[in-house]
C-alpha cells in the first residue's frame, strides 16, 4: 500500500517560504510519543537526510512517522490567536485541544 500524504496551498507556500535560505533546506515532520493523547507531531527544519526519510517536495518525514499519518492532509492556518501547520489525520481516534497530540 502506497504511504501518502496530502498538502494544502497554503501549508505549501508557506513551506516553501520558510525553507529558503541555505540553513533551512527541509521542513521535517515526525511524530513522537508523548503529549496528552499519546502522540504529538513535531515540526522543525533539517539541513539532511536520513536513509529512512521520504521526500515530498521541500518536506521530509521517515518511515515510522509516515506509517502514522498516511493519508492525512497537512494544513497551513493562519487564525487570530497565531499562526501554524494543522495535521488533519484520518487514523487519529482522539486528539487533545492544542491539536499537536493524538492518539491511534
């Protein structure tokens, strides 16, 4: 089966925003446990690869964080109490109100 995951425009005009320059060649996406429902998405910058990272476009994601969200759809929002990427996971069975935590 086929691992994949989606991007709105605006989350890509904004990755493509803030990874130019030399010192932010990919916007990294993991998913690491902790947080109040068992995971939470990590987002950060990263001037390499790693041998199990897949790329898409100017974003990275290894293979276990991708396993986890695989078919989601990734979001740029811009609201009045700021401004960040939104990860609309189908496989989440629970989330907690800051939207960064989840569970499967």
């Amino acid at each position: 089966m086929e691992k994949k995951i989606n991007f709105t425009d605006k989350a890509l005009n904004q990755i493509n925003l803030i990874t130019k320059g030399d010192d932010k060649k990919y916007f990294r996406i993991t998913v690491q446990g902790g947080g109040c429902s068992g995971f939470k998405y990590n987002f950060s910058f990263d001037t390499k690869l790693n041998k199990d990272d897949i790329i898409f476009g100017k974003t990275i994601i290894d293979e276990s964080s991708l396993d986890i969200i695989s078919g989601s759809v990734v979001d740029f929002k811009r609201e009045m109490i700021g401004e960040s990427f939104v990860i609309d996971n189908p496989k989440a069975t629970a989330s907690c109100g800051c939207g960064l935590s989840f569970s499967v």
